[in-house]
C-alpha cells in the first residue's frame, strides 16, 4: 500500500512539474523567446549549467527533484563561467561545452559513487496536495513576475527601461571580452559586479542565442525559479515539511513588510529587482551559499565532504553579485564560530570555513567589489538618504541639533520596522545551534549595514534586499516548528486543512503589503485580502493556543508587522487615503522621449550586422532623453548596447569616474557632467565642428566608426564630408574614419 501511495504521489508530482514547465515556456514565448531560442537556451543550460551542477550538489539527493534542479543550478553557475573564460580567452566557443562537461565527468567519478553507497535512503515523495499546491503558487508568482518586470525584446524594444541598455551592452562585450571594459567609455576600467554579464554573454557565445532575448527575458526565468526553489529545498531540509519549503516560497514570492510607506521607511516588499541584474543572481548563490555552509558545518559524514567543492564554487563567485553577498556571511559565520566555542560545537570546521570565505573575501575584493564609487561610511547615513528626512530637517532647522537628532532617530527605526516580520525566525532554532547564530549575524549585519554604509542612489539597500529570502526560510521554518510544538501538546490538534489556509494568508498579505502603495486600490479590494488575512492569522492563533510565552510573543509581533502595519498606516494618511477610497485612472502619458524611433533601431542593427566587432564607436548620444543637455542623465546606453560595440564616450553614469562625482554641486552623480572636459569636448566636436585634425585625434585614440544620432543634436552637414559613410537614414549617420577612403 505504502508503495503505491509513493507511487501515486510520484505520478502527480511530476504531472505537477510538466504542466509547470509548460506555462513557463508559454510564457517565455508570449514575451518574445519563440521555440528555437527556448531550445538552443535550454540545450545550454543543460548542458553547462544543470550537468556540472548535479554532478557537484550529490549532497542534496535526497532533496525534492524541484530543490535537486535549483541547487544543480546554482552550483553549476562557477562551472559555466569557468566554461565562458576559457571559451573567451581562447578564442575557442566549444570551450564554453567543453569545460563543464569535462568537470561533470570528473565530479561523477569522484564523488557521485562514494554518496550513491552512504545515502542509499529513497526520496519520499512530497504527496499530491503539495505538489498541487507548489503548482498553484508557481504559476501566480511566475504571472506577477512577468507581468510586472519582463521586457519584450520582439515586441517592443523601443521603449525599455535604459539600465537594461546598459547591461545589454555589457552582455555583447562579454562574448568577446576578458577581463570585461566599460562599454561607455574606452579609456575606464570596469568596475561593476560583472558576474552576470559572464553568465549571459557565456551562454550567447555557447548557443549563439538570441542576445536581446536572453538579456530581458530568457536568463531572468531560471535565476527566478531557482530562488524559489532554493528556498522552498532549504526550509524542507531544515524541517523535512513540504508545507514548510511553499510557505518560505511564498514568502520569497510576496514579502511582507512593516512598510508605513516607501518613501518614509525606504523598505520593500519586492525580493525580484529585474532592473538590477547582478541582484537577481545575487538571491539563488546567497541561499545555495547557505544551504552548503550548513551542510558542511552540520554534516560530520561524506555529505559534508561532498558539498565542499560546491561550496568553493560558490564562495569564489559570491563577490561578484551585486548584495555583497560574503561580509554579510562572514558575520555571520563569526557568530556561529562563538556559539561553537561557547557551547563546544564543531569549533574546528568553523574556524576554518569562517577562515577561508572571510580570506576569499578579502582577496577578491579588488577584482569583484566595484560599482562603490561615491560611497562612504556615515552613521545612521541611510536614514539621512530619505528624502522625508531632508524635509523633515529643513523644516525643523529652527529646533535645534536636538530636535532633528530624535527625527534622525525616528525614521531609523521606522527603516528598522520594516524587517519585523522576521521575528518568527527566532523559533526556527535553538540558541545553542550554531546555525542560529549564522542566520542571526547574516541578517543583522546585513540590515545593520545599511544605517552606516551610504551609496548613491541608496544602493546599500540590496545588502538587505539580498538576505530577505534567506529572512524567508528562517520565518517559514520558525512558524512551522511554531505549529508542529502546539500540535504536539496533550489535547490538541492539526486540522490539516488549516495549514493551506495559512500559506494563502500569508500571500494574501504580502500581496497587500505591496498593493497598499498603489493609489489606484478602492476600499473593497483592500477589504476582501485584509478579512481573509486576519481570518486565516486567527485560525494560526487558535492553533498555537497552547504554545509557550516566546512562541507567542514572536507571532503576536510577526501578525502586527504582517497585516496591519502597511494597510493601516496607509489608509490613514490623508491622500493615502483618498487613493485608496476612490479610484482614478492613471493618465494616458505620450512615449518618453528617450523611446528609440524606427529608423534609429534599424540603425544600430545595421551596425551590430556590418561594423567589425573590435572596432570604437563614437556617439553624440549620452543623455537618457536623448537630446544632450545641460545636467541630464547621462544614461544613454542603447548604441554601445544595440550596436553591440565599445562606444568611445557614451552614457558615463556609470562610469567608475562618473561615480566620483556624486554629491558635486549637491546633484547625484547621474546628473553630473563628464569629468573629463577634454575628452568630452573632443568627442562633441566631432559631430558639432567636425574637422580633419579632430577626427585623426579620435582615430588616434583607437575610434574607427561614428554613430551621429541626430535627435541627440544638430549634427553638422559637414561630417558626412570628412568621413567614409558606410549607413545613413533619418535619423541616424554611420561613418567610418581613420583610412584613406
């Protein structure tokens, strides 16, 4: 009976993935990704990713196949880059296959059969209403990612937001390029945390895939299902509960968040930040990163040694995501190393993981550790980022240091409220375990750090954003051993249909937390969510009747920072009010300006098609609004990106010199003038008052092409005169200079 109730869970368990991956590739299709760029996509990601990372993460068998795929693609992501460098530096695309099934076979041979003759317990299925229920919440989470972040790379790649420009152009220089420059501008080192540009411009050059495709769409569907899966494995390996694994989902899914508003608490109820690439990647390798640590910490047997070169891997690749992801864990290990000592745990394999990441850390800093130009150290320095403070300050400049101090203060912990709903995580452990401690100093210092570490553009906000999945699986395993400690108590019981009717309200809380900011919510569509929500906290409440006083404590505070903080807050606050009692439809704005027309993405086509790929490209085109002007935001990153070729001088926002000038004159560095007026002018006379000598200069500075973008400025007639036109229509002249022709 037993096997054919195994059996029969199997069955639906993988009925339950098949129709999931359906709608997935349904999805990416309805985005732009037709059947052949799917196919090419996942024959590489198979092959380079997916092989090396099973052959690698042997120490998760026993895990659910969805847990087993996410860790095999995480652990992978180190074998494919290591392809990518040694395809780029050779000269060589079949390096890109070559490398990662040469490591797959090897692992194999090593380590797979030594685990096979330890781990000969069978996987227990998950059973049919989780694997249901996992469905249901796949197929809402992927509709709320596409619908909200996806770009249409066939559709309409006119329009896209200008920092996926930018990243686009990276991703072309990294088919080609190693160590990675500056697409905007020739002469600047690159400093960025550039590990998903090698991720993607790796799997362009494998599969020789579709780069717009795979850089707005493609690569963006396994990052995300990956994060989902890691959490849903974690909080399953911690508590061997399926419910437990979906309800740390969920909660990566819709974060809740005590979030009196954005603009006063700066908080987030958003894990997935598609316009921050390096973040996406950021979520999966910080959860397997975790997931590998505990392993090797826990696990005194051949798990713990298997999982040692996985967890190289990933310690070594960590720097390069943008939530800086190692000095947060590093923290977190110290902790874990003092409980150890304290209570006499695994001291000595502490000692020495804490020993190698913190040396990993220090030693990678230079190579992966960019994009802090501008940044500095200031105590309660986030809080003073809020534009509500500045106001707040300026109007009380009268009060006295004092009185500004408490405001200070104040919004601190309004910043600090936000991660509240963390509290049930303090059950998940106990205090002795060590890996209590690495949860407790991973968050803390991650959250900590943002009050003292300032970056512009409050960019030390993804140290928090990055943890917040890892916060996911620690409240999902907190309130889970929450219910199993009442369950287990004389007298009382689990109706198991309660625990469904909990993860719903937890979504439909989160999902409030987040639609509370929009001001097109009536009262009625904030209602029906709240009174499900309460109603299902209610049934939890009942259930834990009987827990003890700590237990109780955490979710009393985890049920305040859950729902009532954001709805509450919002619907009292004046026009928060209004906005959400009345609806109003949004106004029919016209195209921005910074939209590419026809002739300019024919354009840069054609030079993607025809232009050699070593060659310079000088631009007029710097500003987002494309028309250059005084103080404008240098983001005009589409013919470095589209063309797919270095640029000389392009959009320099985001340049390592552009970032030292932030705070100049009191404007962000976005808005700030290039540093460089030489080379600025240079460049500008080139297209403004072209001449014969200004255009040797720019030959000899390595410029073979110009792309004069007409709505960028008034180009002179003249240049088509001094220089050979190789493409010329409305909008756009291509040219190429530096020969005799």
């Amino acid at each position: 009976m037993l096997a054919t109730t195994h059996t029969h869970a199997r069955v639906w368990g993988w009925a339950m993935f098949g129709v999931g991956l359906a709608l997935t590739s349904l999805t990416m299709w309805v985005h732009g990704v037709g059947a052949g760029t799917q196919l090419r996509f996942g024959l590489v990601t198979a092959v380079t990713i997916l092989a090396p990372g099973f052959a690698l993460s042997t120490w998760a068998g026993k895990s659910p196949w969805a847990a087993r795929l996410s860790v095999a693609w995480a652990v992978g992501l180190p074998v494919q880059l290591l392809g990518w460098a040694a395809a780029v530096t050779f000269d060589a695309a079949l390096l890109a296959w070559g490398v990662p099934l040469l490591v797959s076979a090897v692992a194999t041979a090593v380590w797979r059969q030594r685990i096979r003759d330890e781990l000969r317990v069978p996987r227990e299925p998950l059973g049919v209403w989780i694997s249901i229920t996992g469905l249901g919440l796949w197929i809402v989470a992927l509709a709320r990612f596409a619908n909200r972040w996806l770009e249409d790379p066939a559709r309409n790649p006119l329009a896209w937001y200008q920092d996926l420009y930018w990243h686009l152009a990276i991703n072309a220089s990294a088919r080609s390029r190693i160590p990675l420059v500056d697409p905007q501008a020739v002469d600047e080192p690159f400093s960025y945390h550039w590990l998903t540009n090698a991720h993607i411009g790796g799997m362009a050059l494998a599969g020789g895939i579709d780069l717009p495709a795979l850089s707005a769409v493609a690569w963006y569907v396994p990052a995300f299902a990956a994060t989902l899966g890691l959490a849903f494995g974690l909080a399953h390996y911690l508590t061997r509960s399926g419910w437990a694994g979906l309800m740390a989902a969920a909660l990566v899914t819709f974060p809740p968040a005590f979030a009196l508003d954005a603009a006063l608490t700066g908080g987030t109820t958003a894990n997935f930040i598609p316009r921050s690439p390096s973040h996406m990647l950021a979520l999966p390798v910080m959860l397997a990163l975790i997931w590998t640590l505990i392993v090797v910490i826990k696990m005194a047997d051949v798990r713990s040694r298997s999982a040692i070169p996985a967890l190289a891997a990933l310690v070594i690749i960590a720097p390069g995501v943008k939530a800086s992801i190692l000095p947060v864990v590093v923290c977190g290990l110290l902790l874990a190393l003092v409980c150890a000592v304290i209570t006499r745990g695994p001291v000595r394999r502490l000692a020495i993981v804490t020993g190698a990441v913190a040396a990993v850390t220090a030693l990678t800093w230079p190579v992966f550790g960019g994009g802090g130009g501008g940044s500095r150290l200031e105590i309660l320095g986030g809080a003073r980022q809020r534009p509500v403070f500045e106001a707040s300050a300026g109007a009380l400049a009268d009060s006295g240091e004092g009185t500004t101090l408490v405001v200070l203060v104040a919004f601190t912990v309004l910043i600090l409220l936000n991660h509240l709903w963390w509290a049930p995580a303090l059950a998940a452990f106990s205090v002795r375990d060590p890996i209590f401690w690495l949860f407790v100093g991973t968050l803390g210092s991650a959250i900590g750090v943002t009050q003292v570490f300032v970056h512009p553009g409050e960019s030390q906000r993804y140290f928090a954003f990055g943890v917040q999945p890892l916060a996911a699986v620690a409240v999902a395993v907190g309130l889970w051993r929450l219910i199993e400690s009442a369950s287990a108590r004389p007298g009382s019981s689990l109706p198991p249909l309660l625990v469904p009717v909990a993860l719903s309200g937890l979504v439909l809380g989160s999902m409030l937390s987040g639609a509370a900011r929009i001001e097109t919510l009536n009262l009625p569509v904030v209602l029906g969510p709240l009174l499900l929500t309460v109603g299902a906290i209610a049934a939890s409440i009942m259930l834990l009747r009987r827990a003890d006083r700590r237990a109780l404590a955490a979710l009393a505070v985890f049920v305040v920072a859950f729902s009532a903080g954001a709805p509450l807050v919002s619907a009292l606050s004046g026009d928060r009010y209004t906005a959400l009692t009345q609806r109003t439809a949004p106004p029919a704005d016209p195209p921005p300006n910074y939209a590419l027309t026809t002739d300019e993405l024919r354009a840069m086509r054609w030079m993607a098609d025809n232009v050699p790929e070593d060659a310079v490209v000088a631009t007029n085109l710097h500003c987002r609004n494309v028309r250059t002007e005084e103080n404008c935001a240098a983001r005009g990153f589409w013919v470095a990106a589209l063309g797919e070729r270095q640029v000389f001088l392009g959009g320099w926002a985001y340049t390592a010199l552009g970032r030292s000038t932030d705070g100049i004159d009191g404007r962000y560095h976005v808005l700030q003038p290039y540093p460089d007026e030489e080379t600025f002018e240079l460049n500008e006379s080139a297209f403004y008052q072209p001449t014969p000598e200004t255009l040797d200069q720019l030959a000899d500075r390595g410029v073979t092409h110009l792309a004069a973008i007409r709505r960028a400025g008034d180009v002179s007639r003249e240049l088509s005169q001094l220089c050979s036109v190789v493409f010329e229509n409305d909008d756009v002249l291509i040219c190429r200079i530096g020969d005799e022709s």
